[in-house]
C-alpha cells in the first residue's frame, strides 16, 4: 500500500493518492458546509449587515409596506361630512297699512261718535235733548255721510232693556255728505218726549220711572259708548 507497484515511476502513483485526498476533503467540507447551512436556514452564511438590519427590524417597528407607500389606508383616510343644505327661506315682505287719505271716505277708525245729554238729569215725563257729536280724529280730511236715517241714539234701563230709540215713530230723512276737517266735531241735537217706544211704534208709550238709564248711539256702522243718564 505505501510502496505502489506498476509500470510508471512511484512519484506518478504519490500524485494520484494525493489529489484523490484532496477531492475526498473537498467533498466532505463542502458536504458539511452545505448539511449546516440546511439547519440554520442561512444559506448564504452569517452576514453581519443583514443580522443588523435583522435585529433593528426585530427590536423596531415593522417597515411600511411599498403599498402603504403610495396609497395611505382607508382608516387613515379623512372622509367629508356632507353638510345639511336647508333651502333658504323666502323673506317675509310685510306690507305696511296704508295711513288715512286726504280727501277719502272717513272709516269708522277714522272718526268717534258720542251721546251727550245737555243735562245729566230730566224729571221723569220732561223732554230732554241729546246731543249726538260725531267727530273726525284722523289726521286728514274726510268724507262721510251724516244722513238723518244714519243716526240713532236709544235708551236702555239698568238691565239693558231697550226703552226708546230715536227712529221709533218719527224717523227722519235727509241726504247729507260732509267733508270733516281733522278734529272737527258735528253736533246733531235729538229731542226725546220722555216716553218709551218700540220699533215701528206698535208698543204702548209710557213714560219711564225715575232712576238711572244708559244712551247709547250710533252713526250707521260706527257706534258710540255708554253715556248716563237721570230721571227723577
């Protein structure tokens, strides 16, 4: 075995038996490398770079992915609030009351009527007078109609029981139109006979007991308030 027989020289045969060697410990080391690289699932050996970059992954936060990168995540993504639109409501035009006119037709606000007895008290049968005043309180100039069939002033016990009325048995007629100046105040006198009346004059006419009684007037539409009156 150490002293190789054979034609050619014993260097030859040395030569050989060490190359083989040496191919038989190539194959094993590389055999070797190769079985531990397998077990430690490092194939490229330990790179002290990529074990430090390794490390920092593992202590660190995980990297952004690329994607991540470019497009940002839903989650983080701000998402508009649609804003309630609520339609505008129209303004609200208001039309101003139009003031008295000069020269119009003096509506019931446009002018006052009152009952005023010249006396407070008649004896019971007498024949008093009442005044009934109607009277412009507008700041203009107006037309009214005064006629006589317009006008009317009754008398009403303390119950509100209707005694007498002017237009009763006598009623009168007239056509009578007026301009009224502002403030000013028509006075139309109406004679009482101190007796009682109906409607149309069909009641028996009696002459009122002593005590206290109410006027009351009126010019067409617009009427007057309660003015007293005595018999005694």
């Amino acid at each position: 075995m150490l002293h190789p027989v054979g034609p050619l020289p014993t260097a030859v045969y040395w030569r050989r038996r060490l190359l083989v060697l040496v191919g038989t410990l190539g194959v094993l080391g590389g055999g070797g490398w190769l079985g531990v690289a397998v077990a430690t699932g490092d194939p490229g050996g330990s790179d002290p770079a990529s074990s430090t970059v390794a490390a920092a992954g593992a202590t660190g936060d995980a990297p952004t992915p690329a994607l991540e990168q470019v497009l940002p995540s839903l989650a983080a993504v701000e998402v508009p609030t649609a804003v309630p639109t609520t339609s505008a409501a129209a303004p609200v035009t208001s039309t101003a009351p139009a003031g008295p006119v000069a020269g119009g037709p003096c509506t019931d606000d446009m002018i006052t009527v009152d009952v005023r007895p010249e006396s407070a008290s008649s004896p019971v049968g007498g024949k008093p007078t009442f005044d009934l005043v109607v009277t412009n309180v507008s700041p203009v100039a107006c037309v009214r109609t005064l006629d006589k069939g317009l006008q009317e002033i009754v008398l009403l016990d303390g119950a509100g029981n209707r005694l007498w009325g002017s237009n009763d048995c006598f009623p009168e007629a007239s056509s009578d139109t007026r301009t009224l100046q502002p403030g000013e105040a028509v006075v139309f006198p109406v004679l009482w006979s101190g007796l009682s009346s109906a409607p149309g004059c069909t009641a028996d006419r009696t002459a009122p007991g002593a005590g206290s009684y109410v006027l009351r007037g009126r010019l067409d539409t617009k009427a007057s308030g309660d003015a007293t009156f005595l018999l005694t």
